[in-house]
C-alpha cells in the first residue's frame, strides 16, 4: 500500500496539475516508486482517432516522466471545460465512485507513492442528479490529507482561508500550503505567505516560482506530507 497525498486548488487554474507534477518528478528524482492520479478531469482534446486526451494527465505525464498509460493515471475525462458534473452531463455520463476507487486500488499496488489531484476548487460537484458526489466526497472516501495549491499573487488569504475552513469544518488533514507563481520582488506574495501562515496556521511548504522546473524542498521535507 503506497503513502498519498491529495492535491486540491483554492479554485481552477491555479496549477494543481503543474505542482502536481513537480512533487512526483521530484519523488522519482529522489528514487522513490511515485505515481500521479487525477479521477475526474473536464476540457480535454479529442484525437484524429477519437480517443479522449486527458490534458492535466498528458502534462504530469511528460513532465515526470512516468511510465503509465493515461489509462492508470485517471479515471474519467470529460471533454467540455465546464465544472465536472456539467460536462459530464454534456456527455450523457456520469461519475461512479465505485470505478473510481477501483482504479485508485489498483494503482496503489504498483507504487510506494501516489499523489492524486483534485479538480476545479474545493467545493466541486463531481456529479449532480439523482446522486450527488462533491469533490470532498472523494477526499473522504479515499481518506487522505491535502496540500492547498493557491496563486501567489492578490487574492491568495481569502481564498486560502476559506478553503481551509471549509476543510477543516468537514474533518480533512491540510498538511499545508503551496503557493504558485510566487515572486520574491512582489511584496503582495511576501505578505501572502507571511498572513496565510499567521491567519490560517497553515504551512506554507514551498513557494514555487512561475515556469519552476524542479521543487525547492528536501527528501524529508517530501517524505513528510505523505500519509
């Protein structure tokens, strides 16, 4: 059985794909069996074979260097860039925790270390008819602490408090925070970091820069925000 990290945003389009993917090449750059997840993913690409590229997955793929099928690395991919329960609707589909945790199972056998990551913010509906599954339903289910991946820039304290807040109150381990497109020349980033701490007694684990190719921590600081 591996150790797993969850990796949530504060929202979309915060880069929990790109933080995603430096965790796991860092992993594997430190010799560690790491593999990446992603269960439910929205706006992906069609091939000419009319095979559903899942874009995050594709990303963490060849920026790792991991040697699984998009297959193992996720378990649905829809294709609009809607919130997940709408773009499955879109498809006439929806989303079977069932066949997510089956995947999650089999992947856990063929690695030491998974991180899985989130999608859209904390508050995501998953699917939304006659049964309803919200993305902290999918936390819970697979029992794992988050990371908090959030913007640097203005913005960054509301967001992240209320994101863990809203974790807290539903039980959910936050090992800490990561703030992206961080700037060391920006004093809004510096105070960012300083009140996310202070305010929200949050971790702040790495502060990654835009474009970063590698992640600035230590093996035992990695090891360490694994269940």
């Amino acid at each position: 059985m591996s150790k797993k990290i969850f990796i949530l945003g504060t929202s979309t389009d915060v880069g929990k794909s790109y933080i995603s993917a430096l965790i796991v090449k860092k992993m594997r750059e430190f010799g560690l069996n790491t593999s990446y997840f992603k269960p439910v993913s929205s706006g992906n690409l069609i091939d000419d074979n009319g095979e559903i590229i899942p874009l995050d997955v594709k990303f963490v793929h060849e920026f790792s260097k991991i040697e699984l099928s998009y297959s193992q690395m996720s378990a649905y991919n829809f294709i609009k860039p809607y919130s997940p329960h709408l773009s499955a609707k879109n498809e006439n589909k929806s989303v079977n925790m069932d066949i997510i945790i089956s995947k999650f199972k089999k992947l856990d056998e063929i690695c030491n270390f998974m991180v899985v990551e989130g999608a859209g913010g904390a508050i995501c509906p998953l699917r939304y008819d006659d049964k309803k599954i919200m993305l902290l339903d999918l936390v819970k289910t697979l029992n794992l602490s988050v990371i908090i991946v959030s913007d640097a820039t203005l913005g960054a304290i509301n967001q992240t408090g209320l994101t863990s807040f809203y974790l807290r109150q539903n039980g959910v381990n936050i090992k800490g925070a990561i703030l992206n497109n961080f700037d060391e020349n920006c004093p809004i980033c510096i105070d960012n970091k300083k009140m996310i701490n202070e305010l929200f007694g949050l971790k702040i684990l790495s502060c990654v820069k835009r474009d970063e190719l590698s992640l600035d921590i230590s093996k035992n600081e990695i090891l360490d925000i694994f269940n």
